[in-house]
C-alpha cells in the first residue's frame, strides 16, 4: 500500500477531508452535513454517506483514517449528550461506506496522537505568545499551531477542521510509511 492514496476525515458536522498519495502533501477540503440549525442526526448522516460513497467511486482509496471522537467525558461542559452521541454515530458509516466498498482498511487515529505527530516540538506564535506544539495543548491553542504547520508545509486550509484532515494524512502516512514522518521533522528537515 505504499504507493496507494488514503482518505482522511476530521468527523464533525464540518468534516476535515484530506486524500491523495502516503508521504505527499494531500488535496483537502471540508463537507458540510448541515447548512441549516436543527438538521437531524440522520439528515447529516445520509450526507455523510453520499459524500463519502461518491469519493470513494471517484477516488478509489487504498484506506480510510479518521479522527476517533472523544467521549463524552473528555469535553468538559464544551458539548452535550445530543453532540456526543452524532459525533460517536459518524464512524459507523465511515465504517459502512468502507465495508460496501471493499476498503478493508478503515482506521480511528486519536487526535492527541495526531497533534503530537504534526506540531509536537515545534514552536508557533499563538497570541503575541511563543507555544510549543504538543499532544495536550488546549483546543484554540491545538487549532491555530496545526493550521500553522499545515501552512508551513505548502497547504491552504480554509478551516481548522481541513488542517486537521491533513494533520491526519501525514499521522496516517507515518503509520504507513514511517520514513514520511521523519521527513519533515526539524531534526531531519532537508537531509536526503
């Protein structure tokens, strides 16, 4: 599967989409499942699944990674049962969609160990204030250091949930190949 292209998702009602070749800076974009305030659970899923079945006809990826959804516990007062239970719903049909199309590798990544892959040991300016990427940052914090590094490497993200796509799609790409995930470390930046 080296060569391959994966799909990569930051499930939420906005969902971070990044595809394209292991190791290579991915195409991105964001999927909207609802346009509207009260869309139903269903309602989002079903364009989930269309969005999603009409990628993976066009794309034909080799795998699917997605950020796993926190449970309820680790939100803190930031969502509700209602969120928690959409947001714990939109793996089964990246599962489904997987399972239909004969894509056996469907994967849930932790997104602190996406964050400590993709900003971990850099330093950004966040507020006026140097920060240094890490695994537990803060939300806002975690957001703007991965739109950042996202940037640094030559993407365009709109939206923190696109960067958070593509954060996904090097994580994937070390799991893959892990000389991806050394190359673009300041340590290794540059050496060939």
């Amino acid at each position: 599967m080296a060569d391959r292209s994966i799909l990569c998702l930051d499930l939420a009602t906005v969902v971070g989409v990044a595809e394209g070749p292991v190791g290579e800076l991915p195409r991105s974009t964001v999927w909207r499942l609802a346009e509207a305030p009260g869309t139903s659970h269903g309602e989002r899923y079903a364009v989930l699944f269309r969005h999603l079945w009409e990628r993976t006809e066009a794309f034909k990826p080799a795998a699917i990674y997605y950020e796993a959804p926190l449970p309820p516990t680790h939100m803190r007062g930031q969502s509700n049962i209602d969120t928690a239970s959409f947001l714990m719903g939109l793996p089964a049909i990246v599962k489904l969609v997987g399972q239909l199309r004969g894509i056996w590798r469907v994967e849930p990544c932790n997104v602190q160990d996406v964050r400590g892959h993709f900003i971990g040991g850099r330093q950004f300016l966040f507020q006026g204030k140097p920060v240094v990427g890490r695994r537990n940052l803060d939300s806002k914090a975690a957001k703007f250091c991965t739109v950042a590094r996202a940037r640094e490497l030559g993407a365009s993200p709109a939206t923190h949930d696109e960067a958070d796509a593509i954060a996904l799609h090097s994580y994937a790409s070390a799991l893959i190949r892990p000389e991806t995930g050394t190359a673009s470390t300041p340590l290794f930046a540059g050496a060939a």
